[in-house]
C-alpha cells in the first residue's frame, strides 16, 4: 500500500505536461511490448506451420516410395544374414572362381584391413585382383558370381582399358572386397585386449 501511496503522490507532484508525457511512454511501452509478444506468438507459429508442412511433404515422399523403401529395407536386411557368415581367404576364394571363369588373375594386390561401424562391428578386407586380355562377358560373369554368393563379398573398385586394335578385348582392374560382422564374443575378446594394452602402455 505504500508503494502506490507514492506512486499516487509522485503522479500528483507532476505537471500536466509532465503527467501527458508519463501517459504516453507508458502507452508506447505496451503497444511495443504488446507487439513484441504478438510478433514471438506468430513466429512461434510460423514455425509450428512449416514444421507440419514439412512432415506432411516427407510422409507424402514415403508413401509415394514405399516400394523403394522396403526393397531397401529387404536389400539392407540380406546383407546383414550374409555379413554374418565368415567369408573364405579372399585372395584363394577370387582364384577358385577366375579359374571357374576360366579367368587367369596376373596380379593379387592385399589392400589394409579395415575396421568399420560405431562399434567397429564390421571387417573389411580388399584385394586388387588384374586381368589381361579378357572378354567384357567372362568378367561380367565373374563379377555377377561373386556378389551373388552367400557371402558379403562385393566390387568395390574398378578400372577398364580396351587393349589397342581389339576393342573386344579387356585389361582389367578391380577391386574386391569382403565384409564380416563379428560376433559379440570377438568384440568382447577384442575390447579386453585393448584394455590390457593400454594398462601395460601406462
């Protein structure tokens, strides 16, 4: 109550020209801060709107490519069954099947292995595999073979030349690699080790 007592008495000690100006800063401050409120209000919702509308354009993309979608789905789900299984040796797995194809391999080069995923879950090994003077369709085969097989082996580098005067005629270079998802117990075994290492590192 004292407060407003002296507001009251502050208001009353004021000039009529003083008193008209107190009245309108007043006024201007809560139009603006009126406006302010109405402009994060609208904003907030501007942005609610487009949010919606950009949730409705992404479910209409879905069901436009559901197809699509669930042969990724299917796609992603097969690769996992075959990264489960342990592939052979691929440097002896890629020479059985040149020799199935009746394919001469003139070069073997082991790439570095490779440790992949969040939890390095997933081991990738490559191999450069060369062929000289092959027929695009024996290497087609070759190729259509290896990824169809139950293994998680695909082609994952590859360089063509047509040999000079017989365009029939291929030098060849690929790339092969293989994936295997490793169990929990090697994860495990592997984290233990790497516990180990860096206790005796310390």
């Amino acid at each position: 109550m004292k407060i407003f007592a002296k507001v009251e008495k502050f208001y009353d000690d004021l000039s009529l020209r003083e008193r008209k100006m107190l009245v309108a800063a007043g006024t201007l401050s809560i139009i603006f801060i009126a406006s302010v409120m109405i402009f994060l209000i609208s904003d907030s919702f501007e942005k609610k709107r487009t949010r919606i509308e950009e949730l409705k354009k992404a479910i209409s993309l879905l069901k436009r490519n559901r197809g699509k979608v669930q042969e990724t789905k299917d796609l992603m789900a097969s690769y996992e069954m075959k990264a489960i299984r342990k592939p052979p040796m691929l440097q002896g797995h890629l020479d059985n099947m040149a020799q199935k194809f009746d394919l001469k391999a003139s070069n073997f080069i082991p790439k570095k292995t490779e440790d992949l995923g969040e939890n390095k879950e997933y081991h990738k090994e490559s191999v450069q595999i060369e062929f000289h003077d092959v027929t695009l369709k024996k290497v087609s085969r070759f190729m259509q073979n290896l990824e169809n097989s139950r293994f998680l082996i695909m082609v994952t580098g590859l360089t063509i030349s047509p040999r000079r005067g017989q365009h029939d005629r291929l030098d060849q270079k690929m790339t092969v690699s293989s994936y295997h998802k490793k169990s929990s117990a090697e994860l495990k075994s592997k984290s233990k080790d790497k516990k180990k290492k860096k206790k005796k590192g310390k």
